[in-house]
C-alpha cells in the first residue's frame, strides 16, 4: 500500500469520524430539546392541575360559607320568632302583674 493510499484512508476515517461526531451532537441536542420539551410540558401541566385544585377549593370554601350564612341567618330569624311569640306569651301577664302591684301599693299607701 503506498502512502498517498494511507493517507487517502486516513483523510476518509477522519472525514467519516467528524461526520459521526457532528450527527451525534445533533442527536444529543435533539435529545437535550426533547427533555427540556417535555420537562416544560409537565411544569405547565403541574402548574394547571395546582390552579384547577386551587380553583376547586376556593369555590367549595365559598358554597361552605354562603351555606353557613344562610343557616346562621334561618337561627337569627327563628331566635326572633322564638322572642316575638315570648314576648307575645309573658307581657300580658307581666303587665297585668304590674298593674296589680301597682295597685296594690297605692292601695296600701291609702290605708295608713
């Protein structure tokens, strides 16, 4: 084999070994892209999961509040009911009471 032979072999390895050096960078930028893609893609798709969990619980939270209040509201209404039929039920009678008390002390003041 004669050198220029040697050479030309030499030169063509080299050539091919750039040529394989070059598409394996490309693969592994291609690699590299790929994860960082999906990488991304789950982030975003943490990220909405966390907001629609978020969303959820504030919602729950406010149907919970608005649910209390208006229970709090029907006790108040029936506490006042409670008072107004209370009131109805002992004031005569507790006027009547009075009257009589009354009555009855001037009643006695004129006695003595």
């Amino acid at each position: 084999m004669k050198l220029s032979e040697v050479l030309d072999v030499l030169l063509k390895a080299e050539d091919e070994a750039l040529e394989m050096r070059s598409a394996g960078e490309q693969e592994a930028k291609a690699i590299i892209q790929k994860a960082r893609d999906k990488f991304a893609r789950d982030q975003e798709s943490r990220l909405n999961a966390a907001r629609e969990e978020a969303r959820a619980q504030v919602e729950s939270a406010r149907h919970s509040a608005e649910i209390e209040a208006l229970h709090i509201a029907e006790l108040a209404r029936k506490s006042q009911e409670k008072m107004r039929e209370h009131f109805e039920t002992n004031v005569p009678r507790l006027i009547a009471k009075m009257a009589e008390d009354t009555a009855t002390w001037y009643l006695d003041r004129g006695r003595v």
